[in-house]
C-alpha cells in the first residue's frame, strides 16, 4: 500500500508506542508485584507513517530480582540482561532524556500508545510505587489501540489482541511475542495500518488519582511536554 502523507494540523507529529515487559511467575498470585524489566519505546512518525527510532533498555528487578523460570521463557529475557541492568529510577530517567533528545513535546507534538490498559495504569503505576517516584506526567495520557481499533474496525473488544489485531490486517507477527521491543513494533504496524485506512488515533485513557479513566474523543490533540525526571516522594 502507498504510504500517505498525514496533515499536521490534525495529527500527532509522533507516536511512542511503549510496552513493558515485568516479572510473573505461571497463575501470577495476587500478592505479586510485578516489576518492569524491559522499558522499549518505538517512534513512530505519523507523517512518513515509518519508525523512526527506538529506545530499549533492560531494567534489574529490586522485590523479585531472581526470575521465574516461566518468565524467562515467556519474555526471552535472561537473568544475566537483568542482572547487567540499571535499575528502573535510571532507565526512566534515559527514557525521558531519550523524549527531550527527539523533541518531543517541545518542537513536536505526540501521544504514547499502549496495546491495552495495563502498562500505564498498571505495570508503571506499580513500578513507581515500588521506587517511591511520582508518576511521570509524560505517561499520565496514552492512545489505548484496542480500543481504537475496536471502534474503528467495528471489532468486539475480545478480539483485539495483538495477534488476532494482525491477523484481521492480513500480517504476520514479525519478531518474537513478548519482546518489549518486538511487542512494541508490531504494535507500531497496525497503528500505521489505522492511520493508512483513515483512523484518527488520539488519546482515549488516561490516569487520574491512580485511578484508570477513559478520554471522551473529543479531546483536542496536544502532547505534553516531556517533564524533568521524576522527583522521589
């Protein structure tokens, strides 16, 4: 399909599509807290309709820092790349170095996008609980492309996993299923897919007082701007 051109004035200048990986152990308990130990961020340009770059780095878990078996197979991430890794208050902190390096939020405007609720609203809202952090302003509104998808497409929203996402767009998943950074990619390509075929992805959730809430579709478009690093409590 011929790649189209996106008019500014309606769109994001960038994506960031993020998805976590973090610790789990086989029937997670509810006790378990589960820790990020991969943070990736894809750029997607919304005027090429390419990715631009990507950011990824491991992070050490500090509650449970030896991982499950069932979570090394699952994610393909070993002990040795978390043992090896920064933890998660400097990880943040490259991340949102990373954002300021590219602009975002200052030359240009953007929106993170997340396969689903759970890595904003769960996953990095335990995560700086654990590390005592304010939640990051940068990440308190996201695009939540289930829910886009299910809208757009006219798809029950039990069918809109990553995979069977694919599988409705005629694509195969490219790389390997619960890579942070693989997730994220594939995530990035059936966001192209949306805006190719029309879709005009905007933010849809956000996070208020800890708390998981939907953004009517009439918000206007923005992008915050990327904050300094978080402060601790």
């Amino acid at each position: 399909m011929q790649k189209q051109s996106i008019n500014a004035e309606n769109y994001y200048d960038y994506i960031c599509v993020i998805d976590f990986e973090a610790t789990c152990e086989e029937g997670n308990q509810l006790e378990f807290t589960h820790e990020i130990i991969e943070f990736p961020i894809v750029l997607l340009n919304t005027q090429t309709l390419e990715i631009e770059d990507t950011f990824q780095q491991y992070v050490k878990p500090e509650i449970n820092p030896q991982l499950s078996d069932f979570c090394i197979n699952l994610t393909g991430i070993s002990q040795e790349l978390v043992d090896q890794a920064d933890e998660f208050p400097k990880v943040l902190r490259s991340a949102i170095d990373w954002m300021k390096q590219k602009e975002l939020g200052s030359r240009y405007s953007y929106a993170i996008l997340t396969d689903g609720s759970w890595d904003m609203s769960k996953f990095l809202n335990i995560q700086c609980r654990v590390n005592r952090l304010r939640y990051p302003t940068f990440a308190k509104k996201w695009i939540n492309i289930r829910k886009s998808y299910g809208n757009f497409y006219k798809i029950p929203r039990n069918q809109t996993k990553l995979s069977t996402m694919l599988e409705k767009l005629g694509m195969d998943y490219d790389g390997r299923p619960h890579s942070g950074l693989d997730d994220s990619k594939n995530i990035a390509r059936i966001a192209i897919r949306m805006l190719q075929d029309g879709c005009e992805l905007r933010v849809n959730e956000k996070l208020h007082d800890g708390q998981l809430m939907t953004v009517p579709s009439s918000v206007p478009i923005g992008g915050a701007p990327v904050p300094q690093m978080p402060g601790f409590r």
